[in-house]
C-alpha cells in the first residue's frame, strides 16, 4: 500500500474517531488539520493522535477498534514512510473512500437497536453468519446499510 493511502486512511480513521468523541461543538479533525495535513504529514498525526488520546476515557468498543485500525495501519507502515514529505492527491482518494466506509459501520449495540434484538442475539447471528458482520479483535463490527430490521431476514 503506498504512503499516501496510508495516511489518508489514517486522517479518514481518525476523523471518525473525532466525530464519536468530541463534545458536541468542537471541530473535528478534518476541519481543524485537513489544511496542513497534506503538507507535514506526520507532524500533524502526531498533534491529532495526541487530541484523540485525551479523550481515551469516553472510548467505548466501537472506538477501540477504529484504534485497532490505526495500529494496523502504522505497523505496516516503514519508519521512512512516516515522514513530513508532503502528500500527493492519492491521499484524498484513500481517505474518502476509508470515510465512506468507516460512516456506515456499526457496533452490535446500535445493531440490536436497529433489528430490535438483543446484543448477545446480534453476537449469535454474526458468529453463525446470519448477519453481514466483521469481526475486528474481540469486537463485531457490521456496515448499517446491510442490516434491516425484517422479519426473519437480514
């Protein structure tokens, strides 16, 4: 994966991760970093990893894996590519794609809101594939837009 998709994947993660944590009112983090993010890269990452960070306390599961994610991101990214050399337009294109994705995902309590079941029912369904899930460390995570609350039918 090259080095600009890296981090636009990583500014996308971290975007949502703002937008699940900060108080209502505080601007996220595409609209406070997004300007000199494609300039000093790495710079900027660390200063937005550092703001998410002091909002550890609020992270419940669904944030602990968006965190999973900017693990497995940054341990397959080379210390040489974890730079302040400015990023091309590919880092856009990665973070649009990875923000549309990650805005549709959901943890198994909003799923059980949704279909009107039970979280420990939601875990069954989508450890017996009965529901579209995906399973990130010990969490199941599914894409909202997959789900309907039908009779019988998801």
């Amino acid at each position: 994966m090259n080095r600009d998709i890296k981090f636009g994947r990583l500014l996308a993660i971290a975007n949502i991760l703002s937008e699940k944590v900060f108080e209502e009112g505080k601007q996220s983090v595409v609209q406070k970093y997004m300007s000199r993010y494609s300039q000093k890269p790495a710079k900027t990452f660390q200063k937005i990893h550092e703001e998410l960070l002091e909002y550890a306390p609020k992270f419940g599961p669904d944030e602990m894996v968006l965190l999973d994610m900017f693990g497995e991101i940054l341990a397959n990214m080379d210390e040489s590519e974890f730079t302040n050399e400015p990023l091309t337009e590919k880092y856009l294109h990665a973070f649009h794609s990875q923000q549309h994705r990650l805005s549709n995902l959901i943890g198994v309590e909003e799923a059980a809101k949704i279909l009107g079941l039970s979280p420990g029912t939601v875990k069954n369904k989508c450890a017996a594939g009965e529901l579209p899930a995906k399973k990130i460390g010990k969490t199941w995570v599914l894409d909202k837009t997959m789900i309907t609350k039908k009779e019988g039918e998801y």
